[in-house]
C-alpha cells in the first residue's frame, strides 16, 4: 500500500443541486490523477442534461497541469447522473468500477426490462477492479476495499491515508447508507462499516454526500477515529443486532432518490445514455409500481 509519503492531495467539488462531492486525487500539480465520483447535471423536469458540475472538475485539472488517468466510481448511483462518459472524452482516463457491478447490471436490467442487447458482463466501464486489487495513480498506489450493503458492487478507495468510501458512510453526524435499493442488506452493510473502521484511527475518510442537519456547513473530511467515538448509526457500543434493527426501521421510511430511475439506468451503462431510438432521441424508463 501506499507510504505515508504517498499520502495524496485531496480536492472536493460539492455539487448542491445532488449533495454530491466528486474527488480529484493526485500528488501534486503536474501529477497523475483521479476522478471519484463525478457528477452529470439532470434537470428531472424537463429530462436535460448539462455539464456546470463536470466543467468545474475540468477547471481545476487543468488548472493544476494533471493528467487524469482513472475516472473512478464508487458504485452505480441512485442519487445523481455520472459525467464518465464526458470526462474521459474531454479529459482521458479509464472509467472503473467494482467488479461486481455485473450483479447491479442483472437486477436492473430486469426491473427496467432493459434492450437485450444490454450487456451484464460490466464491459461498459473500461476497468473492473477486485476486491483487494492494487493500482496505481501515477506514483501513488491505490487499493480496492469491497464494502457491499448499500448496493451489492460498492467499494472503497485508499489512497495513503486516504480512503473513498462512497455512500457506505456519511459525516459523523449523519450515518450510515441506506440498504433498501435491490440487493442492499443491513447485515452486509455493517460488516463493510467495521472492516473501514478497523483502519488506522487517522486515516482520512472522504464521503460522497453530505446532508447536513442543523444548518451545519457542507463537511465531507473525517477520519476513523471521529466515525468510531460519533457516529449515530455505528459508534462504539452498538451491536450489529442494533443497527440492523434500526437500519430496518430507518430505511422502511425513507422516499426513494429523486433522480433513482433515471440515474441508476444511465450510471449502469458506465454514464452513456440509453441507446438512442429510430427518432434520433434516447429514453429512460419509468417502471410503475416497480420500486
């Protein structure tokens, strides 16, 4: 893994509209770098997309002379659109995803009755990435951490003392992710809580989303050691029994995602849009009654 002296530089782009924060990971101006968890503007109203939140990942690149190489997820979204697709065209890079990311591509391409020419082997995305399987960002290593509950392909990103850890938790003060979409399990989901919280106490834990209560500004730095001794889902001295039970009761309350049909569809297809029909235009589906 990577040496204290591999430790990244860390660059947060919120975007309000999806309370999503994408990543740059690097080691400096001029170095290789990573793009987590990108974010494609969706106006769910009029079915339009932009790319403002995408534009501002690209500013800062360039800004900064990188050269991007991966262009990672952490797991398909329900929650927001992934620019992949465009970044990769305007910036390079290899779009990557946890291997088993087959397994979300099966359940939904049944629940949406998707083309068959749909494929479920993930060649959509450039790269698969196992569990434990280590690669590089130029000179940094990183490391593959499968933390599966929220959805069956999510994973993690360490970087140093760095770690990506997607929706599998949230700011201290928030909790935990949710584990009612199909194939998400509450038992699954703390075991990948625990295996992250069995981490060096200082290690650096970068969130995907932030939903502050309270009025509190937008956060998305934490470490282990604040998720362990605060975190009101999981902090030490809750049992697994305990946070199943109250997962359970949580999630049975919970909307679905504004943006869940759309996105997980597209965020599937590694960000492309569906293929387009004999008029030129591409479609999503809204399953009735299905979620």
């Amino acid at each position: 893994m990577s040496s204290p002296s591999q430790n990244p530089q860390v660059h947060g782009i919120f975007d309000p509209a999806t309370w999503t924060v994408t990543y740059v990971v690097h080691a400096g101006p001029g170095t290789a770098a990573a793009i987590i968890d990108s974010v494609l503007d969706y106006d769910p109203k009029s079915g339009r997309t932009k790319t403002e939140s995408a534009d501002k990942v690209i500013e800062y690149v360039r800004a900064n002379a990188l050269q991007v190489e991966w262009i990672l997820e952490t797991h398909a979204h329900a929650d927001h659109l992934s620019a992949a697709p465009y970044l990769r065209h305007t910036l390079g890079g290899n779009i990557g995803i946890g291997d088993q990311i087959t397994n979300v591509q099966k359940i939904f391409k049944g629940i949406f009755n998707l083309e068959p020419e749909f494929q479920t082997d993930g060649s959509q995305f450039n790269v698969l990435l196992k569990n434990e399987e280590v690669f590089n960002i130029g000179a940094l290593n990183a490391r593959v951490i499968s933390v599966p509950g929220h959805t069956p392909a999510c994973v993690a990103y360490q970087v140093g003392d760095a770690v990506f850890v997607g929706d599998t938790l949230f700011m201290p003060d928030v909790g935990t992710a949710r584990c009612d979409f199909p194939g998400g399990d509450a038992e699954t989901l703390h075991d990948s809580v625990s295996k992250l919280l069995s981490l060096p106490p200082q290690t650096r834990l970068f969130v995907c989303h932030d939903y502050p209560p309270n009025d509190r500004p937008i956060a998305f730095q934490t470490t282990v050691a604040e998720q362990r001794a605060k975190n009101i889902h999981v902090h030490e001295g809750i049992s697994k029994a305990q946070f199943v039970e109250m997962r359970k009761r949580r999630d049975a309350t919970l909307e679905m995602p504004v943006l869940i049909l759309p996105a997980v569809q597209i965020n599937i297809r590694a960000g492309n849009l569906p293929p387009k029909e004999s008029n030129g235009t591409a479609y999503v589906k809204i399953p009735i009654n299905a979620l």
